[in-house]
C-alpha cells in the first residue's frame, strides 16, 4: 500500500509537555501525510527509565485502543513515550521506524532516528540530527490589526517585546530575577526609546508577574497569555526587537523567526547535588572525549541513565556563534533549510519501510 493513501501512515503520540507536542505536531503537519494523533496517559511507573522498562504498557495508556494497520512512523518526544513507541513497534512486527524529538533517556540505537538540539547534548551517532533550532512551523501570516489591545496605536515605537516564560529545572523566575527583568526592560527603553509589551505565558508564576508590572518605569503594557494565540502572533509579527527569558528554545526560536533583533535574559538557577556532578562530568568528557571520563559519559548519555543533561546554556552558545541573535535574517533561512533536511531524513525512513 502507498505510504500516502494509508490512513495510518504517522502516528504521533502526545505526551505532557505543550513545547514537545508543538515540535511532534509541526513536524507531521509539515511531512504532508495522514497522521493520526495519540495522547498518552502516563502513571508514576513512567519515571522509571525506559532501559528498565521495557516493552510493555506498565507505565502508559491511552483512551482509545491502539490496532492494525500499524503505522509506518512514529514521531514522539521524551522519555515517557519510549515504552509506548516501542510497544507499537513490537506488535507492527518490527515494520514500523521510531522517531524521538529532543532526547529520548533511552539507548540511542533504539531509535531510527533523533532529532535533537544542542542543549541535550547527545553524543554523535549516525541516526543522530542535531539541529540548531527546534523544529517549528514557519512564521505565520500576520495577524490582523485587530488581534493588538485597543491602545496599541497610543504605544510609543519601536516596541520592544519581551517573552517571559517561567519555572524550567533548574532555571527559575524567581522574585528577584522578576525584578531584575523588569529592570533590564526599563534599560531596553532608556536605550533605544519607545515601549515594551510584556506577554507571560502559563509558566509564569503570579507573583513574578506583579513585580514585573510593578517595576517596570516606562511605557509599557502587559499581555496575557490567556489572550490567545491571535494576540501572541501578533506582538511577534509587531514587535521591533525582542528580549526573551532563557528557559524556553521554542519561545526564543519564535522570536528568532521574525528575522528582527533578540536577546536573552537569565534566570537563576537552582541545581542539585546531581546535575552540578553531571554538568561537571560532561564538562571533563567534552575536554577529553577519550579518556575515561569521557568514555563513561559517552556511555551512559547514550544508555539514558545520566540525569541533568539538558544545558540550554549549549545552546545558547551555539545561536551566539552562528550569529542567530542580530536581527540580519539568517535565523529564517538556517530553520528554513533544517527543516528541509530533517523532513528529507524523515520522509526516507517512511518511503524505505515495508508495506
């Protein structure tokens, strides 16, 4: 049967995390076949590492039944997933390719393919593609005037639009990192003149926004995410530059996509014993890739029993190297052609798989 004409040809599991089933659903959307998505329900088991697991459905469940026509693909995120995709693999007969977004904590050579970012730091492996952004839609169609607040022609230009996200182990937007933002807006102004727009996002704690808003001394608004999507679309295809918090690539890849200015702000961090050990590790491996450290690290990253690895400080690093942050443009066209490169990868594993 044509991979095309199949019902069944991509299956994407859904799990808990809104920035992974953005990537899952962008990406099936952006391959142009019929897919079929699947949320999954997990239960405390689904903390244990897959290597321990196994196949089975001990740790996940869904609410419809899952059955033939197995698909051709399965596109899913994360370490939850894994048993999931795996199960569906098993009963396909082994027929179907298993696709994992970010890191799946979880032996790399299970899967036919990982799409990654540097901030998870995977070691390099054949069905390993590190991209420099996540994978997200292409910036959409500008909204409509009428998506901005009442005032926003009484709002001073240039905007500067500032993205605040939240809580995100170990980065945390506490109430002095609150005010130091509201701070680092008000210097944004001071600098280059105008207003700033404010958006939060569910992640934001409340008190954090109360001492932004408190604390910010020049024109400025605040938007809400419960605004909706128009409205966010809208500060994004509105906004003349950009500051962004650190702790979400997703949200900093949207503001990178508009091809216009961005910075970063950092949160405090608040880390245990055990990702302070395993960012020193992988730190001594990177220096030494061949000595025991770095063999140890290697190993165990790719059996995906080392905890506290995502360092979005890898990535940051590598958008400043490639010059992602001046507003020059070379974000749309670097995505533009990841993008390419990830769906041709994608579109081979389903093309090569047995009907």
């Amino acid at each position: 049967m044509d991979a095309r004409n199949n019902p069944e040809t991509v299956w994407v599991l859904l799990g808990k995390w809104h920035g992974d089933n953005q990537q899952l659903l962008a990406i099936a959307r952006a391959l142009n076949r019929p897919f079929r998505e699947i949320p999954l329900r997990f239960n405390a088991l689904s903390h244990v590492p897959p290597a321990f697991l196994g196949i089975n459905r001990l740790s996940w469940n869904t609410e419809v039944p899952l059955g033939p026509p197995w698909p051709r693909i399965v596109l899913a995120a994360g370490r939850r997933s894994v048993p999931a995709a795996r199960w569906i693999r098993q009963q396909s007969g082994g027929s179907t390719r298993l696709v994992n977004v970010n890191r799946p904590w979880a032996p790399l050579h299970w899967f036919d393919l990982i799409v990654t970012t540097p901030q998870y730091a995977l070691p390099p492996q054949p069905n390993v593609l590190c991209n420099l952004m996540p994978f997200l839609p292409p910036p959409a169609d500008p909204s409509p005037e009428s998506a901005l607040p009442d005032n926003a022609q009484s709002m001073p230009r240039p905007w500067t639009v500032v993205l605040v996200g939240g809580n995100s182990r170990p980065m945390v937007l506490c109430d002095a990192t609150a005010a130091a933002l509201a701070v680092r807006v008000n210097e944004e102004i001071g600098r280059h003149g105008g207003s700033a727009w404010v958006v939060d996002s569910p992640r934001t704690p409340e008190s954090a926004k109360a001492i932004i808003a408190k604390g910010l001394k020049v024109p400025s608004q605040i938007v809400h995410w419960q605004a909706g999507k128009p409205i966010y679309n809208a500060m994004l295809n509105s906004g003349d530059r950009f500051v962004v918090t650190e702790d979400s690539a997703s949200m900093m890849t949207e503001a990178l996509l508009t091809g216009r200015p961005v910075s970063l702000f950092k949160l405090a961090r608040q880390g245990g014993w055990l990702r302070r050990i395993s960012a020193d590790w992988r730190l001594a491996a990177l220096s030494k890739p061949d000595s025991l450290k770095g063999r140890s690290f290697s190993l165990l990253a790719e059996l995906g029993l080392l905890s506290g690895v995502r360092d979005l400080g890898l990535l940051h690093e590598a958008l400043d190297e490639a010059g992602m942050f001046d507003g020059s443009g070379q974000a749309r066209e670097r995505a533009s052609n990841e993008r390419t490169e990830t769906l041709a990868r994608l579109n081979q594993l389903i093309d090569s798989t047995p009907a």
